[in-house]
C-alpha cells in the first residue's frame, strides 16, 4: 500500500500522485486513509532545488502540494476537509495562495473572493 510504505512516505511526488488517483478510483475508505496520512509525521514535506551555478540547494517545505491534492481528492470522495484548503489561501508565498486559490476553483467554481449572490 504506497500510502503506508516507508519507502514511498520519502517520495512525496509518488504520494501526491496516488492520492490524486484514489480522488478519481477510491471510495469514503480512500478518503480516510488519505486524511490518516496527512496526520503522520514521517511523510516527506521538503523539496530541494539545486542551482545550477554554484553548489547551493535551497530546501522549501512543499508540504502544500501533498495537502491541496489530498484536499481535492477527499472531496471528491465525500469527504471535505477544508482545513488543508483554507490553511494556504493566505500563505505568505504567492505560488502557493495561487495553487490554493486554482484548486477552490476547480472543487466549488468560485475563488474566495467571489461574493456568493
């Protein structure tokens, strides 16, 4: 089960990856397990860069990816846990409010600055 292989919790591209399949294939079970995983603490949360000129990596928490995918995902199961949403639509990193903002928009059509009429 790749949501509870030790290996695969240290690849979070893999992760997001089965998530964002069990979101179209699983079922209410899927969407708890996915929840059971964001709340583990081993699962890999970092992202390295590399530059290309020098020998510098920059480490940023991309824990964000994992959790908009899950988000998305569980609602499509029935489940909506809209902590893991509304935890980045103020982050201080523009990519990831503009990440936040795409997925509001795709799982309820609307951007949060929309007034509902």
């Amino acid at each position: 089960d790749i949501l509870t292989d030790e290996e695969c919790l240290k690849d979070q591209q893999a992760l997001i990856l089965a998530v964002r399949a069990l979101g179209e294939i699983g079922n209410a079970y899927s969407a708890k397990m996915i929840d059971r995983l964001l709340q583990r603490g081993d699962v890999a949360h970092t992202q390295e860069f590399f530059y290309w000129c020098s020998e510098k990596t920059i480490v940023d928490d991309s824990s964000w990816k994992l959790e908009l995918a899950a988000f998305e995902a569980m609602k499509k199961l029935g489940l909506e846990k809209i902590e893991y949403l509304k935890k980045y639509e103020n982050d201080e990193r523009g990519y990831v409010r503009r990440a936040a903002e795409r997925v509001r928009l795709r799982v309820y059509g609307e951007t949060q600055n929309e007034e509902k009429v």
